[in-house]
C-alpha cells in the first residue's frame, strides 16, 4: 500500500518552515516542540526518507524535504478549501477567520495578523496560508481568504499600503564571492519574485554580473541553499535578528525597500479590516509618506 500523509504532520512541516524552526513552529501551533518533531519524523517514516537533517546546532531541510513542503502547501491549501466548500460556516455561524501572508517576514507578520484577528473576534477561529503575493490576492477576489498581507509590486490588485520591508544581502558565514570576472552567485525564488528581479537590477546597475545558480519555489529552499554557502540572497526582513545561518554582507550594492499592501475580501467585517491593517502598520513602523506612488485601492 502506497503511504498515507497525515494532514496533521503536514501543517506542522510548514510551521517550521515558516516560522523558521521547530521551537517558534510549536509556538504557533500551540503545540509542544516534542509534538512537532514526532509530525516530522511520522512524515519521514511513511516517506522512508529524511526530511531534516542536523547542521552543527541547526535543523535544515534535506532536498526532500524541500519538495515535500512545495507539496504540504499544495495539499493543505486544497483540503481547507475543500473543507470550507463542503461544510460552509458551522451551526453557529462563527466562521473562521483565513488570513494570507507573502512568505516575507511571515514569521514575523502572521502572529501580528492573528493576535490582531483574536482581540477583534474573541474566541474565533484563525486559519493562516501562505502563498505568493498573486495567487493571495487571487484568493481575497474569489473569497477564500479574509485578508491578505502582500508584497504591491507583486500584484496587480489595489490595496491599503501597510508598510516596507528593508531589503538586505545575506551570506553563510564565510562565504566569500568569486574573483571577477567570474559572476556573483545568487541563490532566489523561481520566477516569477520581485525580490529576485530587485537583486538582479541592482547588481546590474553597479556594473556587477551576477547568476542565479540555486532557485526554489519557497523561501525555505531559498535561505537552505544560501545557508549551504552555494551564493548571496536578497532577503526582506523586518527586523530583529538575522536569519538563522546567514549573516548580512555590507559589500552589495544597497536595494530600496519592497512594499506591503493588504486587501480584504468583499463583505469582510470593517472592524476586523481595520485592526489587523493597523497591527501591521505598527509592526513595520508605517509613515504616511510610504504611500507615495503606491495605487490608491480600496478595501
């Protein structure tokens, strides 16, 4: 019999993803870090392969695990939605709450965004995806998310601008470019990433060549390969400290910052509309003068 992945084990695996280890994962989860690491070893058991491996004190993804957590957003994604289509709002009438996040500073935006949504609702249901900025927005339209937080660039669909991510270069310890002529390796999201495109422009504006030689479909590959020392990558970061394994480099030429939007769904209740697009705001210190040249949508 072909193995069976449990749905369970599967939001834990993208917890540790997003939330950048099994510690934070299990904070979010409202899980205790023993559970955690049992979801991943019971995913690796029905694999028959390792999905994480240990790095001195650090836990990566091993390049199975990589794909299985390109497919666990798949999978989950579709079973929430085929939940929701099936079983509709409970008898109550408390639906839960979907909010999206850009992978961006998600570790750092999403608990932001669900403590915003339990002080406005008390008591609710809080359902978190994350996505690429346009299959978010995608998702508001057709009304399987509540809110969304996205990167503007990245979407065509109008919002309320709630801030910027400072762009900075990170590196692994160590690493050191190659002697030019030799191209600069980049390690970036697959297209189509406006992060990607940022990286690539700049170097280029300084007269620097630059490859992209590793990419993936999520940041988690992204930060695994630039940790594995295979190149630099441009990361949006809110603050606080540096990515684990990586630490930034001061001789890449400076990117301007990348612009966050959210949109609410037709019908979404004003009241939560507004707490969590303030709760943003105050996180990524937003300024009225970061509204400049960002399309006026409306919620």
């Amino acid at each position: 019999m072909r193995p069976v992945l449990d749905i369970v084990a599967l939001r834990s695996l993208i917890a540790v993803a997003d939330y950048g280890g099994f510690h934070r994962a299990a904070g979010a989860l409202a899980l205790s870090q023993s559970t955690v690491s049992q979801h991943i070893r019971r995913l690796e058991k029905s694999l028959g392969r390792p999905i994480v491996e240990r790095d001195g004190r650090k836990t990566r993804f091993t390049p199975h695990g990589t794909r299985l957590l390109e497919e666990a957003q798949q999978i989950v994604g579709a079973h929430d939605a085929a939940l929701r289509r099936l079983m509709g709002e409970d008898p109550a009438g408390a639906a839960p709450v979907i909010i999206g996040a850009t992978e961006h500073g998600a570790d750092q935006i999403l608990p932001v965004l669900t403590a915003a949504v339990r002080d406005t609702r008390p008591g609710a249901e809080v359902r978190v995806r994350i996505d690429r900025s346009a299959r978010l927005t995608d998702a508001v339209a057709r009304g399987e998310l509540d809110l969304a937080v996205y990167v503007t660039e990245a979407a065509s669909a109008p919002g309320t601008p709630v801030g910027e991510l400072p762009l900075r270069w990170y590196a692994a310890p160590g690493w050191e470019p190659p002697a030019a002529p030799a191209p600069l390796p980049l390690v970036a999201i697959s297209d189509p990433c406006v992060i990607r495109r940022r990286a690539l422009t700049a170097l280029a504006s300084h007269h620097t060549a630059a490859t992209v030689v590793a990419e993936a479909g999520y940041l988690a590959g992204v930060l695994d390969a630039a940790r594995a020392g295979l190149g630099a990558a441009l990361l949006a970061v809110p603050g606080g400290p540096y990515p684990d394994g990586l630490t930034p480099r001061h001789d890449l030429p400076a990117v301007p910052p990348v612009r966050l939007s959210a949109r609410a769904r037709g019908g979404c209740d004003p009241s939560l509309t507004e707490a969590t697009i303030e709760a943003v705001r105050a996180l990524l210190g937003f300024r009225e003068t970061d509204t400049a040249g960002t399309p006026a949508g409306v919620m």
